[in-house]
C-alpha cells in the first residue's frame, strides 16, 4: 500500500484501512491549503480560494484540539458530563468548538495566545460558515488576509507549542511534510506580509542583533549567545553553523560586500563575521562575533591573516605575540619596544622564557 507522510493506508482483514493521527491529519490539511495558495495572486482562483478557507479551518480545529489533547483528554470534549474516558477513546464524544478549544488553551493550559490571534480564529470560523452554508460574496483580498493572519498563527502555534510536545519518533515521522509546508509559505504573497508586519514590531528592540537568515534570508534572525533563532522561518543555530551558513550564503564576490569570517578577540571562537548588516541599519556592515555577540570597531588583519584588536601599539594578533615570544623568549615589553621602535626596558638578571598562554594584559574588552 502507498503511504503519506501525514497519513497511512494498511491491508487488513476486510480490505484497506486508512490511519490519520490527530496531528498529521492537521498538517496534512495545511498541506493543502500551502498547494491553492502557493503561487502568486493573480493564480489563485477563487476555488483555491474556497478550498483554501476549508482546509485551513479544518487544520486549526485538529492543532489545537490536539495540544489540548497533549496535556490531557478531556479539555478537548465539549461535555465532561456526557463523556467518559472509555468513549473518548472510540470516539464517541462531541469535542468542544474551537473557540472555547482556543480559550482553554489559554485558561485550562496557561499558553501565552494572544487576543488577536484568537479573534483572527474565530473571525476564520465566521467565514468559512459563510462561504459552506450560505454563501459568500467577499473581496479575493480580505479572503486571502484573513487566511493569512491564522496561517501566520499557525505555523507559530505548531513551532513553539504543539511540535516540541510530541514524542522524537512522532516528531521525526512529520519533518518531511513540515518541510515542505515551511518551504510552500514562503510563496503565498500575502502569508509572508503578514509575518513581516508583525515581526517588524516585535523585533524593534533587537534590530541591532537581527541579521538577515541564510535559510530564509529574511532579516527576522536574532543572534544570540545560545540558539539564534530566525523568527521567520523557525529555524534554530549554533554559532559555528550560522557563522559558516552567513558567509557562505551572502559572501557576494564584490569588495563592497565583502564579507569574511575569524577568531574572536573575545572569546576565541571562530564565529568572528567581518561584513556583517543589521536590521537597525542595512546600509551599513559591522564587525559581530555569532557566539558572544560583541560587535567590534577598529579591527586589523595580522599578517598571518587573521582578524585582531589592536592595543598598546601592536601590529599582530595575540597567537601571533605569544609564538614570538616563545620563540625569542623575550617578554611582553620587549615586544611592544619592537612593535613601536621604542628601548625596551632595562632587564635584571636572566629572564625565563615567556611561554604561550593568557595574555599578560588580561582578557579584551
């Protein structure tokens, strides 16, 4: 038998049996609402329309229905007094509406939804009532922003709430369909509108650490000194993975756009990116490390090519200082008198060879 990612068909004993789970059978409908509305607008015809709205009702009811359904069973029946644990499991009750699905979530769970996204919920809800019992006559572009602002939802719900609930196996049995819901958004005009309004809100206060994402290459990635996160698209990094993902991503060719990547001065990771631009001002590049997330002016290339902060009249990186001096077994005077043509200090007695280590001066700032 052919199998979906989102679903299965098996052989039993009185022919195919078909097998949805409550969260594959919800990603499995946002797979269809990504396949009418990723295309452009002027593709979209008002079937797609139609098909979209249902799909993308169906999905939320199932998503959410089933997050209530993680922390326990019988927030998801509508009537606890009709219903019993028993029933619940053939199916056999009627499941709350999914408004009052929604106000649990935030009463009887404790999740953080906002009011707007429960109204963007129930205004769905409206239309979809419409549009399947008595008709609807509505502008193709209110259509699409209302589907927009839950489908914006949506996706925040799965990523944050419901997705990280579910076991590895569950998790790892859905990637493939995720994927490619995650990839299909991206293409629907009106979805990434939406997304971009509101992060550009949420976002202010980290402009100067929000660069632009190498998976998505929106500028919603926040740098941080653990788990940089793109608020966009979802996607987590490590430091190292990022630092190598942006330069490999935006590294252009021309000297304008040079970008290129180092030792930190502060914590010696080589996550060092020299050429980086912020969502506070894309017109202008920064030096930034992506692990410790200091942000550096003034920094000077070794001869050994590598990036460094110059103090106390140097002209090579510290790697560079401490192979001299454990070589030449002078010390960090001797080295400064070379570096700035000035008589090195008057020395008593032998001096022990100066060995590589932590820098005299102390850690930079």
């Amino acid at each position: 038998m052919s199998r979906n990612p989102c679903g299965e068909m098996s052989a039993g004993g009185v022919g195919p049996r078909v097998g949805f789970l409550p969260v594959s059978n919800g990603i499995d409908s946002l797979s269809e609402v990504v396949s009418r509305l990723a295309r452009p607008d002027r593709d979209v015809t008002a079937r797609d329309l139609k098909y979209a709205v249902l799909h993308l009702q169906a999905a939320t009811k199932v998503l959410v229905k089933a997050r209530l359904q993680t922390a326990h069973w019988s927030p998801v029946v509508k009537d606890l007094s009709k219903c019993t644990r028993e029933k619940y499991d053939e199916g056999k009750c009627e499941s709350a509406t999914i408004a009052e699905s929604m106000r649990r979530l935030v009463d009887v769970i404790g999740l953080p939804i906002e009011k707007r996204d429960r109204e963007a919920v129930e205004e769905l809800g409206r239309l979809r009532n419409r549009l399947q019992h008595w008709g609807l006559q509505e502008t193709a572009a209110l259509v699409r922003k209302q589907a927009a602002s839950v489908l914006d939802f949506l996706m925040r719900f799965l990523d944050e709430q419901l997705i990280p609930q579910l076991g590895e196996q569950q998790i790892a049995s859905l990637q493939e369909e995720m994927n490619l819901v995650r990839h299909g958004v991206r293409k629907i005009g009106t979805y990434v509108e939406t997304r971009r309004a509101r992060l550009r809100d949420e976002l202010k206060e980290h402009a100067d650490t929000a660069v632009r994402c190498p998976s998505c290459h929106e500028w919603a990635l926040v740098v941080e000194q653990e788990n940089s996160k793109c608020h966009f698209c979802s996607r987590a990094w490590d430091s190292k993975q990022l630092a190598y993902a942006y330069e490999e991503r935006f590294e252009s060719g021309s000297t304008a756009d040079e970008i290129s990547s180092g030792d930190c001065p502060k914590c010696w990771n080589r996550t060092l990116i020299i050429g980086v631009r912020t969502a506070a001002a894309r017109d202008r590049r920064i030096d930034m490390c992506f692990s410790c997330v200091e942000v550096f002016t003034g920094l000077r290339m070794c001869t050994c090519s590598e990036w460094f902060l110059p103090r106390d009249g140097e002209d090579s990186c510290r790697r560079c200082i401490d192979l001299y001096m454990e070589g030449s077994g002078k010390g960090w005077a001797e080295w400064v008198a070379v570096c700035t043509g000035e008589e090195p200090p008057a020395r008593g007695g032998t001096q022990p060879i100066a060995q590589a280590g932590p820098d005299p001066r102390g850690d930079a700032d």
